[in-house]
C-alpha cells in the first residue's frame, strides 16, 4: 500500500505476474480498498509478457543490489533505500533512451535511439503534453522539481553509492557475530 501511494500518479491498473503468490486476498482487498479496478495478469509461461518488469528485476536491482541472498530481517533496511534513494535516482537522475519510429524504404518500421531522445523518465514526462491531470491530486510537477532539482545529476550517483555502502555496511555489521 505504501508503495503504490508513493507514486506521484494515479494507478489506474494493476498488472501481476501469473503467480499465485502475487495474487491473494490480501492483494486484492487492496486493489478493492483503492479502487483499482482494472487488474491483469500474465499468460502462463508466457516470458515475454513482463519484459519491462523482468529487465528491471534481472538488470538494475542485481546492479545495486547485488546477487547475494539478503536475509528478510533486512528487507525494511532495502525497502527504505529503493524507496528514498534508487528509485528517486533511477526516475529523476538516470538518463535513458527513448526511440523513435523510422519507416525504412520497405515500409517496415525501425526504433532507433538518438542521443538526442536520451533523457530521465521525469524529463521525459515533463516533454509530454497534458500530463498534469495524470499525477495525484495535491502532487503538482513543482513538487517533484524540487525532489529532481534538489541535487544535480552528477551528484545523485555519488549519494546512491554512499547510501548504498552505508546500507550493506550496516547489514554486514549485523551478520558478524562480536569477536
């Protein structure tokens, strides 16, 4: 529940994995509580239904969170770091590309990824038009400029290792036993 009131946008839809571990009635009493009403989920063995989701998963948590089992003691301690450390990186500080359609001359169409188009995921929901009505009432994009712009962009890695040392620091001070 936290976490979807984190977004600064109306969730409008909630899409699942196919597991029956993601779907229960604790999920849904939730959707229900904050009336979500479209939910989809996943086909059976289907791999490529959750492309975007898997990348994420398979890519840039094992990047800053490592491979390494973390004991569920600790999943507060990462809760907290993804919520107010990666992910306001990963939207407001980590450039990404973003395509654009090119018809070649067989009418196929082609993405291609300009350095031009590489931008954040909040500049690149600031480019678009009409988007002010999509975020949560009482969230204006003069919030969250103050949440991009608090620290540069060069700044924002920095932060993110610190605070990710500090995290695993802490972790590891917790695992060893006192000599």
């Amino acid at each position: 529940e936290a976490l979807l009131e984190a977004f600064p946008f109306v969730v409008r839809g909630f899409h699942s994995d196919n597991g029956s571990e993601y779907i229960n009635k604790r999920l849904a009493g939730l959707l229900g509580k904050l009336h979500i009403r479209e939910f989809t989920k996943s086909r059976a063995r289907r791999i490529n239904d959750n492309a975007r989701v898997e990348s994420k998963n398979g890519s840039v948590l094992p990047k800053h969170l490592g491979y390494a089992h973390i004991p569920s003691r600790f999943a507060s301690k990462v809760n907290i770091f993804t919520q107010q450390v990666l992910s306001p990186y990963l939207n407001f500080h980590r450039p990404c590309f973003f395509p654009i359609e090119v018809t070649d001359n067989k009418r196929r169409i082609r993405k291609r990824y300009p350095y031009e188009q590489m931008m954040t995921p909040y500049d690149k929901l600031q480019s678009l038009s009409g988007t002010a009505h999509y975020l949560n009432s009482g969230t204006t994009f003069e919030q969250l400029d103050e949440i991009a712009y608090a620290i540069g962009d060069n700044e924002a890695p920095q932060r993110l290792n610190q605070a990710r040392d500090d995290l695993f620091r802490s972790i590891n001070k917790s695992l060893k036993p006192d000599a």
